[in-house]
C-alpha cells in the first residue's frame, strides 16, 4: 500500500468521525423536566403555512445544522404569590384575597406551542411576572361576580371559579394552573368579622341543644333498651318456631319446585317432540310443494310448447296460403294481360282484313269501272249519295217552328224577282250545308256531274246547274 492510498484512507476515515461527531452533536436528548424547542425551517401546516416551531416532551430530535436551532423549556412549576387588595365584590364591598398560585409550562400539545411563541426565551421572574398580571384581572373579575358569603363559605365553588377562568387564560401563553391556595379573606367594613361571629354564636347554641338532646337520648335509650330485651325474648322464642315452620316450608316449596321441575322436563320434551313433528310435516309440505311446483311448471312448458307449434303451424300455413293467392293473382293477371294482348291482336288483325278486303273492294271498282279512279269515285258517290243527303236533311229535321208570319208585297228587295216568302225559303234551304262544302271539308272535289259552282259561289242542291252526261 503506498502513501497516498494511506493519506486517502486516513482523510475518508476522519471526514466519516467528523461527520458522526456533528451528527451526534446535533442529536439533542429531551429531559423530563424540559421541552425541547426546534425552531428555523421545520416544515409547515396542513393549510401550507409554514410552521413557527416544533415542541418535543420526551424522546429525542435531530437538530439540523444551519437552517434549525433549538431552547429548552423548563418545566419546573413556578409558585406566585398574588396578594390582592381592595377588590370590589358583587355588593359593592372591597375586600382583600391574599393568595398562593402554582403554575407552569404545559406538556398539552397545542398549548405547548403556545409556550414556544409567547414565552420561549424569557427568564423565569418574567414568566411570573406575565402570569401574576393575568391573575390578578381574572381574580378581580370572579370576585366581582360573587357574593361575600359564596365567596367566605363556599371556598370550593369560589377555587373552583378561580381555577377555571385563570386555567383559560394562561393556556393561551402556553401555561396551566398547579394550585391556588386563598390564605386568609378581609374586608373594610368588618363584614367578613360579623358573619364569623354569627357562626360561632350558632355554633355554640348548637352544641348546648346537642348536649340536651343527647341526656334526653340517655334516658329514652335506656327504656328503650329494657323495651329492647323483652322484645329481644319473645322475639328469639317467635324466631325459633319460625325457623321450624319455614323448615317445614323450605322442604315443600323443594318438593314444589321439584315436581315443577320435572312437569317442565316433561313439557319441553313433549314440545319438543311436537316441535319435530311439526318440522317434519313442514319439510315434507315444502317438498311437496316443490314437487307441485316443478309438474306445474312441466305441465306449463307442455302446453306452451303445444301452443307454440300449433301457432308456428298456423302461420305456416297462413303463409302458404299467401303465397298460393299472390300466385294465383299473379297467373290470373298473366291470364288477363294475355287474353287483352289476344283481343287487341284480334282487333288489330280484324280492322286490317277490313282495310284488306276494302282494298280490295275498291280495286274491284276502280276494276269494274275500266280502270278509272274518277268513275270508281263517281260509283262510290252514287252509292252515297242517299246518305250524304239524308246527313244534309238531318240538320234541319229536328229544327221546330211553330209558326212563321211573312209580310210579303210580292217583290223582292231590290223591286225584282221573287218576293219575300220565296226568299225566306230559298235561305232556309241554303242553311243545309251544301255538297261542295262537304268535299272541300273532305279535302276533295265535287264531281262535275253533281253540279259546278257559279260566280266563286258554292254548289247547292237549289242553285247548282245540272249536268248531264
């Protein structure tokens, strides 16, 4: 091993002693009798506020360098005398309450820190000091809320009092009340004098009516004492007899309470049987009844599944049924559409044998008629001609007059020719339409030997010149 793995040995081994004194030296022990004070950074509350201090009683803390230091508390109970003087009390009576308080630092964790903000670093006549002003205002504000007499007699409710107002007080600056001892109670006027010799005067008077009362109890108690030893015979003989007659009944309330007992053994073993027997009948009933339950429910699953397959029948066969007569409908539509297509096919087929054979029939004419088209139509127009006229007639037939008056001076308008009733003729003939008319309305030409038109004038059955072949 050289010489500088040594000196590295030597300055690790003394840097770890260092570290372990600093550490042991900052490792601070808690008396008893002391509260151990750690203040600088010791964390913080549970609201996020930093926290003043930390109060340890007992135990043990480490004190970490730089940032945390550390006072001691002393425990040690602190005797105060607080003499008190002229204070005014409820009847407007100063009096003077001369006592003795024992207080110190609390071990009580909240009031602990108490102590740790308001007191921490004070000496102990300061400490005294704080809590015999703090004493002092608590006792003058009990005493002023009290009576004399509460306050002289009744010592205990007056402590009591005292303790419990001084006790709130000094929790606040982290202290608790040990003791309170009232000496003495004085007062000015002489008050306090007065109801003392009011006492002893009762007192006295008490025991004189004692010491009569107690020769009188002499003498009652010795004629109670001879009442006493006749009472105390007779009773002794009364308390023999007694004994044998409750001898006597202790031995049938024995034989009672025996044969109660064993007509109790007999009820609760014939309940018992019954309790059994009735168990027995209620398991058999509830497995008969499980037993009803599970045929009901078989008989149920029966029947649902007979229902349910003769429903599933029915809709089967309401389907196929459906199907039948949509197929029906559907080839009796065919059917129909087939026998339209047919009767249409015939209708087509009869109008063009019509056609055909009018063909036919024309080529026939124009045939017989020397192959002229113009003495084919004029064989058409003849055959024809009853009905176009009869046509011509038909738009006047149903034309009712009753009565038509002409005057009439037998010349025409114009001192010619026909006169006004011949007039009125000719144009109730010419309201027939005439013959050329209908050709022309046909797209045709009146035959000229059916007559010709004068002057650009319609041919009519009255006015068109006959021509004759």
């Amino acid at each position: 091993m050289n010489i500088e793995t040594l000196m590295l040995i030597v300055v690790i081994v003394m840097l770890a002693f260092t570290m372990m004194v600093i550490f042991f030296s900052r490792y601070k022990k808690c008396p008893s009798d002391k509260i151990l004070v750690k203040y600088g950074k010791v964390g913080s509350n549970k609201d996020g506020t930093a926290r003043s201090s930390v109060c340890i009683h007992g135990g043990a803390s480490f004190i970490m360098p730089v940032v945390q230091a550390y006072q001691f508390l002393d425990l040690t109970p602190m005797s105060i005398s607080v003499d008190l003087r002229s204070a005014l009390s409820r009847q407007n009576i100063r009096i003077d309450v001369p006592s003795r308080f024992t207080v110190g630092i609390s071990t009580e964790t909240g009031v602990m820190q108490n102590a740790a903000e308001r007191v921490l670093g004070l000496r102990l006549a300061e400490i005294q000091d704080l809590a015999r002003d703090i004493i002092f205002g608590q006792l003058r504000l009990i005493i002023a809320t009290m009576d004399i007499e509460d306050i002289n007699t009744d010592r205990d409710k007056f402590l009591a009092a005292v303790s419990a107002n001084v006790e709130t007080e000094l929790r606040k600056i982290g202290l608790r009340l040990i003791n309170v001892n009232v000496t003495d109670i004085n007062d000015e006027s002489g008050y306090i004098v007065a109801l003392g010799r009011e006492a002893a005067a009762k007192a006295i008077n008490d025991a004189k009516k004692s010491v009569a009362e107690k020769d009188r109890d002499g003498s009652i108690g010795e004629a109670e004492a001879m009442r006493d030893q006749r009472i105390s015979v007779a009773s002794a003989d009364s308390t023999a007899i007694q004994g044998e007659n409750n001898a006597r009944i202790t031995i049938a309330q024995s034989n009672a309470v025996r044969r109660e007992k064993e007509a109790e053994a007999l009820r609760q073993a014939t309940a018992a049987e019954r309790i059994q027997e009735a168990r027995a009948l209620e398991e058999s009933y509830v497995a008969q009844q499980k037993a009803e339950q599970a045929r009901a429910s078989r008989e149920q699953a029966t029947l649902e599944a007979d229902v349910l397959v003769q429903a599933e029948i029915e809709k089967k066969k309401i389907e196929i049924a459906a199907e039948a007569e949509a197929e029906r409908m559907r080839r009796q539509a065919r059917g129909e559409a087939d026998a339209i297509f047919a009767k249409m096919e015939a209708q087509a087929r009869g109008t063009q044998e019509i056609l055909l054979k009018q063909a036919q029939g024309f080529g026939e004419i124009v045939k017989s008629s020397g192959g002229g088209s113009g003495d084919a139509l004029r064989l058409m127009l003849a055959d024809k001609m009853e009905s176009l006229v009869a046509t011509q007639v038909e738009a006047i037939k149903n034309l009712k007059i009753d009565k038509v008056t002409v005057w009439d001076t037998g010349a025409g308008a114009d001192g010619k020719g026909k006169g006004a009733t011949a007039d009125f003729l000719s144009g109730l003939l010419k309201s027939i339409p005439p013959m050329n008319d209908l050709f022309n309305m046909a797209g045709l030409s009146l035959p000229e030997f059916l007559g010709k038109e004068k002057s650009g004038e319609s041919a009519g059955p009255v006015e068109a010149e006959q021509i004759t072949q």
